[in-house]
C-alpha cells in the first residue's frame, strides 16, 4: 500500500491537545478545593470502581514532545523523599471515610519515567504502601517503561509488584528520530527490552508509537509499523504528535514565528490510517482512535474503559489528577509544595471543580466517543437523558460531514471520524466552555 503525502494543511499549531476530560482544566480553580475535601468523607457511590494512579517524574532527558510535570536533575535523595511523600499521600487517602473497604479495581503507574527508579526503590515503595492499601484485588497493574532503563532483572521487580500490563514507550524505530525528538533510547534497546519482557511473561505487553515525530517521513513511518508488527505486542498505542505550549517544540516554533515543523494533521492522519490497515492485515482490531488489539490475547483495557465509564480515581504524586465523587482535583503541579504539603501531612490538593450530573454525562460520552461508538440507551439508563436528542446539532454536524453513522441507538465514527475525534468533541461543550484554553 502506498502512502499518500497530503498538502501542508490543518497545520498542528503550538497549542494542540488530546482531550482527557471535561469541563476543561484550565477552569478548574483552588476556590473549589473544599469539595474535593468533602466528598473524600462521603459514603460512595453503589457499585463505582476505584483506580489508583501513581505518578513517577523522573526521565533520564526530557523529550522535545513532553509535556508531562517531569525532572532530569534529581539526585537519589531527593528521589527518595519524593517516594516518601508518594507512599505517606496513599497513606492520607486511605484514612478518609470515603474509600472505607474499597478495593481497587485498576492502577496505573505513569510518568515521567516509573521504570527510571531501581528494584530497591521501587520495592521500597510498595513496601511502605502495602502497609495501608494493597491492589492485590486489582484486575489490570499497568506500568510505563523506557526501554533504556530496564534490565533483565528490574522487569522480573515490576512483575513481583504486581503488574500486570507492561506499556513500552518505544514511540519509533529510527534511531535519528529518536535522537531528533530527545528521546534517550535507541533501537537496540527496544527489542533487548521487549525479548526481556515476553521472557519475565507479562500477561499483556503494549507498546507505543508516535505518528508525526519531527523528522517523519513516508519510508521511516512504514519501517516503524513493520518493525512495530514484527514484534508482536498485545496491543499497540498510536498517537498523533502533537504540540502544546509547554513543549520544546512549541518554544523553538514560538522562537520562528509560531510556525510549527510537526507535520500537518492531515498527514499524521494519514500515516496513523496507514498504521491502522497493516496492524489489521496482521490480525489486530481497532479499539480506539489510538489502540489496536490482538483480541485473542487482550482482555481490555481496564483502565480506560472503568474511567471513562465514570471511575472514581485517585491521582496521587506531583502534578497529578483525579475524580472522587463528582469532583475533579489536581495536586499542586511544584514539586516544594507537592512534598512541603505531605510533611505536614496534608493531602496535596491544589484545585477543583464540582462538576453536575450533565457535565459528567458529556465527559462521559466524548471519552467513549474515542472508542469509536457510543450506545445511547448507556445514557439513557444511566443518566436519564436522551442524547441524540440534547446533542442533536452536534450529532447532525458529525453525520453531515461524513465522520459517523447512526442507527438505532447505536453511534459510530467512521475511520475519518475516529483519526481526528480530538478535533470534533469540542462541539458537544457547553457553550461556556468552548473556545478557551484547554489546561
């Protein structure tokens, strides 16, 4: 199949985002912290999952893409008294009245780097833990790793943790786009690390990619999918670079007059739509507009669909986010104030937002929409509310410009739709929260 390469339209601007959640962060304010405050002693909700999410900020570089709260500088005490502050934060919550008994259902480790830290700082983190809260009873464990930083006998560590999902951030194979776009890994190191891992026998090992990576072209992208396909992962990620303000990408286009050297949208698109056809040639399924599945080896993704079916999560490390409750919340995103507020053993919260039942149906239904279709009758059993009625403008638009069907109750993207489903879900925003900055 040959790959087409499209005009330079639909630019991919300094400011671009992949939408996460909803109402959008940059309304969420410190004004609100109470809520969150109370809700965290409120009875739960009958039959809500709890997730857990760990963040780890530590990279060996920091990627010219990243726009993630992360730290390049940190020497091994300061690392331990962030995990320090990580463990006594897991500590708080467990306290609160809110999560009397509760399990959790799923538990991600993201970063940043989580496989930056060594088997004794990480055995001595879930160690300090474990003393009050254990995910023994949790259906998915994912963990984040850079291929770079793992050994034979670190991946058999996370395994004895409890991880059940492994997620390689191999992003591309191309040894000059690594090294273009910052990334501290080389290829080598990627297959080193896969073998390693499929030999430690993880139930379900993902790996990453990145369409669009500076540098990109037709034939680098095609070798990136093969050798992506040759490897044979459980399922695969593929995003669409994109260029948000905090990024060195977005401050070197802002230093050249805001002209951005990421390709177009179009493009990536384009190269994603290809990715898409080999992985399904070779036996995957689409499962999202950035995952593809090996169904006969993949469970799910527990993590995504419990949050985007309405989990509770609870966000723990510096800069992190979650829900409790109909409340979102952020901790403070600097590391002094993230640690000053754990030693005095206060919860580290910085900001949030109260958010009503039809805004949580919103956030609920842009997320599934990711997926690719949505089931109205969800909706409408769970919230009372007829969506293809209230959101009809935005569902007509959609249908009018060729990007979904309907039938029934039944909504479904289709491919055009599902490669560019970021762009079309602000069009189901309240009004107030349309047109402003996303974070």
């Amino acid at each position: 199949m040959q790959l087409e390469t499209l005009p330079e339209k639909e630019a991919t601007e300094v400011g671009s985002y992949f939408v996460a959640n909803y109402p959008p962060f940059s309304v969420w304010s410190p004004e609100h912290k109470p809520a969150i405050l109370d809700v965290l002693d409120r009875a739960p909700r009958p039959d809500t999952p709890l997730g857990l999410y760990l963040h780890i900020p530590f990279c060996r570089k920091r990627c010219k893409f990243c726009y993630f709260r992360v730290y390049t500088d940190k020497n091994a005490d300061e690392i331990e008294t962030y995990l320090s502050a990580l463990s006594k934060e897991i500590e708080l919550y467990s306290h609160r009245e809110g999560f009397g008994g509760r399990q959790f259902e799923f538990v991600y480790f993201g970063g940043g780097t989580p496989s930056y830290l060594s088997n004794a700082q990480l055995e001595r983190l879930i160690e300090r833990i474990n003393q009050h809260w254990t995910w023994s009873a949790a259906r998915e464990v994912t963990f984040e790793c850079e291929p770079g930083t793992l050994k034979e006998s670190k991946l058999q560590t996370i395994k004895k943790i409890g991880v059940t999902r492994l997620s390689l951030g191999v992003e591309h194979f191309d040894d000059e786009i690594l090294v273009a776009n910052g990334r501290a890994h080389r290829s080598p190191e990627i297959v080193r690390a896969y073998n390693w891992a499929r030999e430690v026998g993880f139930p379900q090992i993902n790996i990453d990619l990145i369409a669009g990576m500076l540098g990109e072209t037709d034939d680098k992208w095609k070798y990136a999918v093969q050798r992506a396909i040759e490897l044979d992962p459980d399922s695969v990620t593929i995003y669409q670079m994109e260029v948000p303000f905090n990024t060195g990408i977005a401050r070197e286009a802002r230093e050249h007059g805001g002209v951005s050297t990421v390709a177009s949208w179009a493009q990536k698109r384009a190269w994603v739509d290809y990715a898409f056809n080999q992985f399904q040639a070779a036996g995957y399924v689409v499962s999202s507009g950035y995952t593809l599945v090996k169904p006969a080896r993949h469970a799910g993704f527990v993590y995504r669909d419990s949050l985007w079916h309405g989990a509770d999560l609870v966000g723990t490390g510096v800069a992190s986010f979650g829900h409790f409750q109909g409340v979102h919340y952020q901790n403070f995103d600097k590391w002094e104030q993230y640690v000053e507020s754990l030693e005095a053993g206060e919860l580290p919260i910085h900001r949030a937002l109260p958010v009503t039942d039809h805004q949580l149906l919103i956030r609920q239904m842009i997320l599934q929409l990711k997926t690719g279709g949505i089931d109205a009758g969800y909706f409408r059993k769970k919230f009372g509310e007829e969506i293809l009625t209230v959101f009809r403008e935005g569902f007509d638009s959609l249908l009018e410009e060729g990007f979904a069907t309907i039938d029934g109750d039944k909504v479904n993207l289709t491919r055009g739709g599902l490669l560019r489903v970021d762009s079309l879900l602000p069009r189901f925003f309240e009004p107030q929260f349309r047109n402003i900055r996303y974070t």
